[in-house]
C-alpha cells in the first residue's frame, strides 16, 4: 500500500506473495481426510508405499506430466489418492478451500432455505473516480473522470485498485441497500435479509426474507 503503488503495479510481486501466503499456511491448515469406513484399508496401504515412487510421481506431475500408473506401487499410490481428501480449508485459492467453501453455502441454504434470489454484481471499475483514483499515483482526488484509454489502462496496470473499489462497492451494497444487521432494525431495499455469502472473488446474495 506503498504510496508510489510500486507493489500494486509490480507483475509478479501479487503473484510470489500470494504464493507465499499459501505455504505458509499449508503448513498448519492441512490435513487428510478419508471415509470412515476405509481408514483401517488406507491406513494399512500407506505403510505399504514406497517413498521413493511416490517422489517420482510428485516431480512428473510438477514439469507437467500426465501420469499413468504403471507399476504396481504406483498403482497402489493413486489408489490411495482416490479415496483420500488432502483438506487445506484455510488456504485461499486451494480447490481443498474452494470445495470448503461450497458445502458452507449448501449448509447456509440447508439452515436458512433456498434464496430468493440471485444477483450478479459488476462494478464498472474503469468509470468510477474512487478506482481511478486508487490506480493512479496522484495524490489528490479529481472526481472528473478522464479519457477512456487513460481510465482502461491505469486500472489494467493496477489489479489492486480493481479489488479494492470490488470489496468497496459490496460493503456498499450489503451495508445501504441490504441494510445487513441495520443498528435500528431498518428493512433493506429487498426486504429483511436472512443471509449472505461472500468469497474472496465474488459475493453470493442468498436473500431470503425474514
């Protein structure tokens, strides 16, 4: 959040700290999950994996390589794999927090009933001057918007801005029209929200009225 937006704008600085944020949590918001009734067959077949396959099957898979099982150990690893879950709910942008995510909204709609109904939301970053603003490295605030090339290309350049002015506008939306824990207990534009789901991408209105 420099001023100068040097990290903002940097290619590949998201990227490398993003990824670091995942290691680091790998390592204390992961486990292995399996089906009750396999466990004492899976805890039984890891004693039996050789190390040094399952090595070798990790390097092939990560230059790429579509691997095929061959061997009977290495048969007996994908088997394993078949009927285990490796969970890291915890760590943003893994298909084991994505999956975690989806049987949160299924138990939201379980508790709460199906919505109502459903909204898209897409703000148009490029025609706002808050998000101008956030891409640019002026220091003052100018409401007046500029030219479209000038406004596509700062906003392109700084993906921050773009996240910012998303996360902006949907607290905007959840706090003035759907009146979400409203301190005088005011109904929204829609109505009394019973609930709302949000992820890290995108927000999923599950209103269903009180």
């Amino acid at each position: 959040m420099y001023h100068d937006k040097r990290f903002q704008t940097d290619a590949r600085f998201i990227i490398v700290a993003f990824n670091e944020e995942q290691i680091k949590k790998c390592t204390t918001g992961s486990m292995i999950l399996t089906k009750r009734s396999n466990f004492a067959s899976i805890a039984e077949r890891v004693h039996k994996v050789n190390p040094d396959v399952v090595k070798n099957i990790s390097l092939r898979l990560q230059e790429g390589e579509r691997v095929v099982p061959e061997t009977e150990e290495e048969k007996l690893c994908f088997s394993i794999m078949d009927q285990i879950d490796h969970v890291g709910s915890s760590v943003y942008g893994s298909l084991a927090g994505k999956k975690n995510m989806r049987s949160e909204i299924w138990s939201l709609i379980m508790n709460r009933g199906a919505p109502s109904w459903f909204i898209t939301l897409s703000p148009a970053d490029n025609k706002h001057p808050i998000c101008i603003y956030w891409a640019d490295k002026a220091t003052k605030f100018n409401p007046d918007l500029r030219e479209y090339t000038e406004r596509a290309r700062l906003v392109a350049r700084n993906p921050v801005a773009g996240a910012r002015f998303f996360n902006f506008m949907v607290l905007l939306l959840i706090k003035h029209i759907l009146r979400w824990n409203d301190p005088k207990g005011r109904a929204g534009a829609f109505g009394h929200t019973a609930a709302y789901y949000g992820t890290s991408r995108r927000l999923h209105l599950l209103a269903a009225p009180v």
